[in-house]
C-alpha cells in the first residue's frame, strides 16, 4: 500500500505535520502518551485515600478539598479523619448516607494498614499492583512517580533548551574570538565531574527537585548547543542574512527574525530525547538515593526497592514496564520528528 503524496501547494508547517501523521509509529506514540500524560495530571481524582465527594447526616462534604476531623463523622478523635477505616466506611454505609471514592484508593503515601498479607504484599482486588515493603500502593506511587518524572523533564528539557539557544546562536552568528572562547569554556566546563558535584551539593543541602532542576540544568544545555552553534554557522552567510544586515538591521533582529526561525529543526528534534534523558537521570539519582526526597513517589526510588526485595517481583516488573514504555514512546516521537522535518525524505 503506497502513501498517499503531499500536495506541492501544502504550507511548509502543514507539510511537517503530514509528514509526521503519516509516520504511524510515532503519531500513536504521541497519543498514547499525551494521553498517559493527561491521565497523571488527574492522579488525585483517579488514585486517592478520600472520597471525591460524599453524604453524612444529610450534609455533603468534599473531603478532598476540606480536611475533616474523625468526630465529624460519629468518632471519638479530632485527629483528621482515616476514610480507609472500617469504622468510617460503616457509617457512610448507613440509610441516607454515602461516599464517593476514586478508582484506587490509596494515595502515594498512604499506608495500607489492614492489609491482609505482610509487605510487601502481592497483587490483590485492593492493591492492583501489590505494596511496597512499607505497605504502600505501587500503582498509586507510580501514577504520581510518572507525573512527577514527565514534569521534571518537561522542566529540564525547556531549560536546557533556552541556554542552548542562547549559548549556540551567541557562538554560530558572532563566530571569531567569541565562538573560541565558548568553546574552551565548554570543554572545560564539560569536563566537570557531574556526579560528584550532585553528591557534594546532595550532602550540603536537602535533596529536592528544585536543586536537582538547578544542578542537572548546568550541564544539559552543551549538547544542543553544538547543534545550533553549527546552523547558525551555516546560515549566518546566506543571501537572506547579508541582505538583511545591508537593509540596517540590528544583530538581535537577525537572530531573533531571520536566523533562529531557520535553526529550529535541531531543537524540535532534540526535545523528547533531551526528555528522555532528563527522566532517566532522575530515575538514576533517585535509584542512587540523591534525588527528591521520601516519601516523594519516584521511579527510581521503585527501582530501588524491587532491587532490595527481589522476592517482590511486582514491583521492579511494574516499574521497569512503565519507565521502558515512556522512553520507547518518546524515542519514536523523537524519531518521527526527525523524519518528518527531514526535507530530503519523499512523502
């Protein structure tokens, strides 16, 4: 079955997204995770240990968003309420009152107390993908592991993504002295030692994602910058470039109008693999015990525990089937990018 042609009249843009539809591989790659995307960013409606909404002695609350004491609800504490409780559960089963749950109902931090195997507990109706050894539900933790790994990438990608920018078009249009000096100051500065440097700062200050954003933001911009460092090489010659300095235009408006919008095919196409790498290192210093810290949920904290409880098989499986679907649906975004924005490639 052939592919059907691109008309020649098809705008420039138009034409990127047709060559990308027809790329099945990597159009359902992009569906499929916009859509496990979307469905992490709901993570407090779909998993949760509080109703979403709820009736009691003809009242309706929203436990979700007000905290309530356990006395509201007929008990002896004013403690915040535990609605995993058998006793809680018991009185929104009686006449006129009811309650209102997500779909899995622990959060990413609650522990399973009435749990009927010691932890970590196997695959259960209650736990979908058993506990860890702390009892806690490993679906819930890697439904917000996934969000906060695709945030902290998304973060670092768009990061390294305006250094890059800035530091490659600084490089490629200036070219001379300027492109020499940041060029030794990227080889000197890419010989850093980078993990010892995160485990320096991980010993002085408390881990988080902000410092491990700001740490990981210092390196991860030198390899897209050598890509645009060499299009504006190329491009800082072209008849459109001399014409437009000839015309009196500043260098920021050349950059900014003329050159940039031309070297953009390089950065489109690093993205979900610079995304790919942003969550694999996250991944990797939480398995080492140096990213965000407990009881954050994390892929790599997951990891860590499936290593240390090998006889818990569901959560190392579990987890490595989640981490190795993000990357392979961002490597074939990446890839279908790439094809899509080659112009030498026949549709």
């Amino acid at each position: 079955m052939t592919t059907p042609a691109i008309a020649p009249s098809v705008s420039p843009r138009r034409r990127i997204w047709l060559r990308f539809r027809q790329d099945r591989r990597g159009y359902w790659s992009l569906v499929i995770f916009l859509v496990l995307f979307g469905l992490s960013l709901m993570a407090e409606v779909i998993s949760n240990d509080k109703p979403l909404m709820a009736r009691y002695n003809g009242t309706i609350v929203f436990p979700m968003a007000h905290t309530y004491s356990e006395k509201d609800f007929g008990g002896d504490f004013d403690s915040p309420a535990d609605y995993l409780d058998p006793f809680i559960q018991k009185q929104f089963m009686k006449k006129g009152n009811w309650a209102i749950y997500p779909i899995n109902h622990y959060y990413y931090d609650t522990l399973n107390y009435f749990a009927k195997s010691p932890n970590p507990a196997p695959p259960s109706a209650d736990n979908w993908l058993g506990t860890d050894d702390r009892g806690r539900d490993v679906f819930a933790r890697l439904l917000y592991g996934f969000r906060i790994s695709v945030v902290f990438g998304l973060a670092l990608t768009i990061t390294g993504v305006i250094l890059g920018l800035i530091t490659g078009a600084i490089q490629g249009y200036f070219a001379g002295k300027t492109d020499l000096f940041f060029q030794r100051f990227m080889e000197i500065w890419g010989s850093m030692p980078e993990l010892y440097l995160l485990i320096i700062f991980a010993s002085i200050f408390e881990p988080g994602l902000g410092l491990l954003l700001v740490l990981l933001s210092l390196f991860g911009w030198m390899g897209l910058s050598d890509y645009v460092r060499a299009d504006f090489l190329r491009n800082r010659n072209l008849e459109y470039v001399q014409a437009a300095r000839a015309l009196g235009l500043s260098d920021r408006k050349i950059i900014w109008r003329h050159v940039l919008p031309n070297s953009l095919t390089p950065v489109v196409t690093f993205l979900p693999f610079r995304m790919s790498a942003a969550i694999l290192s996250l991944t990797s210093l939480d398995f080492l015990g140096l990213g965000v810290p407990p009881p954050t949920p994390s892929l790599g904290e997951l990891l860590a525990q499936g290593k240390n409880n090998l006889d818990a098989w569901w959560i190392a499986l579990s987890t490595f089937f989640v981490l190795t679907l993000t990357l392979l649906l961002l490597t074939n975004i990446g890839d279908a990018l790439r094809n899509a924005l080659d112009v030498r490639r026949k549709a």
